[in-house]
C-alpha cells in the first residue's frame, strides 16, 4: 500500500514467525516425548492420582499446534500480501486498514468496520 512502511510490518511478521516455528518445534519434541512415554508399556498414568494423564498432555500439544499453525498460516499469508502489494487492504471493501490495527495484529485483512460486520 503507498505511503505504508511495509518493512516495518515484514520484520515484525519475520520476527513472529520465527517465534512461531520455534515453539512449534519445541511443541513436536515434547510430542515425541510424550509418544515415547506412552510407549512404555510399564507406564500407566491413567491410573495415576497424581499427576496429568500422558492423554490429557497430547490433547493439549494438540490443541496448541493447530492453534500455533493456524497463526502461522496467517503469518505467512500476511508476508505473501507484502510481496504481492495488496498488504494493508481490506479484502472485504478494499479501504485501507489503519497501521494502528495492524500494529496490533500485522496479518489483520479487513479494517476494523468489515471485522466487525463478519463477527
């Protein structure tokens, strides 16, 4: 978008996704952790009184990595604005979306009225 400083919002998604893919990958080694555990034919945490189940543990990474890579999706759609030059468009009416709003949340597509009319 003219007149935006489309390099500041790319390093703040860089820096985002890369923050992003990091936990992500922190997230698959405790995965692989918890699927070694589960494993471990001894191991019978479902019984276990004192602590969270290796079950409750995986819906949990679960729920955080789709949650995680759903962000990312958005992350990287954002840059893909960036290069294409459609960054900072509402793609509901077209208007420009305040840089306020997108400072608060850089991969933002719509302006604040059409946000609210699709909610």
């Amino acid at each position: 978008m003219k007149g935006m400083d489309t390099a500041r919002f790319r390093a703040l998604l860089d820096a985002r996704r890369a923050e992003l893919e990091e936990l992500l990958a922190r997230l698959e080694r405790d995965e692989a952790s918890i699927r070694h555990d589960r494993a471990d034919a001894t191991a019978d945490d479902e019984h276990d009184p004192e602590g969270t189940t290796l079950s409750g543990e995986w819906q949990k990474l679960d729920g955080l990595q789709r949650s995680m890579k759903a962000e990312l999706a958005e992350v990287l759609a954002a840059l893909g604005r960036i290069d294409d030059g459609t960054y900072g468009r509402c793609i509901r009416c077209g208007q420009p979306i305040p840089t306020g709003r997108l400072e608060v949340r850089p991969m933002a597509t719509m302006c604040v009225p059409c946000a609210e009319k699709a909610s």
